[in-house]
C-alpha cells in the first residue's frame, strides 16, 4: 500500500511541457490552397496573384498570412503585364491596409528590364505606395545598382532606390 501511495503521488507531478500541449494554440479561421487572385478596376485587369496556401487568423487581430509566398503579375489595364513580384513570404494586416512581402523579394520591370532584389517590400494600400527601409540591388543589363531602400507608387511607374551609393558595370568573358 505505501508503494502504490509513493507511485501515485509521484505520478502527479505537472510536467509544465505536456501542460501546454492542451492549451489552445492560434489556428488559422479559414485556409486556402492553390489561391489565384484577381484584381480588376473597371473591368481591367490590374493583377493576378498565386499562393500555394492562405491562411487566415481573426485573432488577435485580423491579419492574412501566405507562408509559403506568392508570385503576383502586375497589368496595365490593357491585358499587358508590366511588373512582376516574387516573395517567398507574405502578410497582410487586414486592420492597417498593408500588405509585407519579405525573404527573397524579387520585382522584375517588364517595361525597363530592371530586376530589383529586397529583403523586405511593403505596401501601403491607402498611400497607394510601396516602400523598403532595406538595403537593395538593382540590375539592368550589365549595369547593378546598390541602394539602402527603395519606394515606389503601387503600379511600380515611379521607382526610386534611395541613397544609391554606385554603379558597377561589367562584361562576362566566355
């Protein structure tokens, strides 16, 4: 009898790890797979954008998540694409209007033929604007342009890399 007393009250201890297992964890309200998104403004195309998966959380506050990025093309209104932007990770915080971008950021001007590289892009959708307080790299052709951030309108008419700190030019021999 006083081994059986001994086990159980060992056996009651509360292993703080196990504990936490039951406590309720932040799930995802709704999730999306294979998501194709389209933007149009007066019937014209504006974007079309791809995730693998959505997910959305309404607490602690509402917010979009695509963990596993997405890959968004940009339109002039005419059918005709003119951007495109690559993320390996996006959010979007449904209660600012803002929309973050981050790891591998990648914009290709299909118009100027410049690809710009950011650790981290964000838009503010009432400002209509996009803006990194990253370094940046900018490539057209044979000529990179080093910058410490970048900003931009939405529709990407107007990029500027802000305090550009040179221009390297170079030709690869075969």
């Amino acid at each position: 009898m006083a081994l059986f007393l001994i086990c159980s009250i060992v056996g009651c201890g509360n292993d703080i790890e196990k504990v936490k297992m039951f406590e309720p964890q932040e799930l995802p309200a709704g999730v999306i797979r294979q998501a194709r998104i389209q933007q149009s403004e007066n019937g014209r195309l504006q974007m079309l954008m791809w995730a693998p998966v959505i997910e959305q959380y309404d607490r602690p506050r509402s917010e979009t998540v695509y963990p596993q990025g997405i890959f968004a093309r940009f339109y002039d209104g005419y059918n005709k694409p003119t951007a495109t932007l690559k993320a390996r990770y996006a959010i979007s915080y449904d209660g600012r209007d803002e929309m973050m971008v981050k790891d591998s950021v990648v914009i290709i001007d299909l118009q100027r033929g410049d690809t710009v590289y950011l650790h981290n892009l964000t838009w503010n959708r009432m400002e209509h604007r996009v803006y990194s307080d990253q370094p940046v790299r900018s490539k057209n052709g044979d000529r990179v342009t080093y910058g410490d951030s970048f900003e931009s309108d939405d529709e990407f008419r107007s990029p500027k890399i802000v305090h550009q700190r040179g221009t390297l030019e170079w030709t690869e021999e075969e």
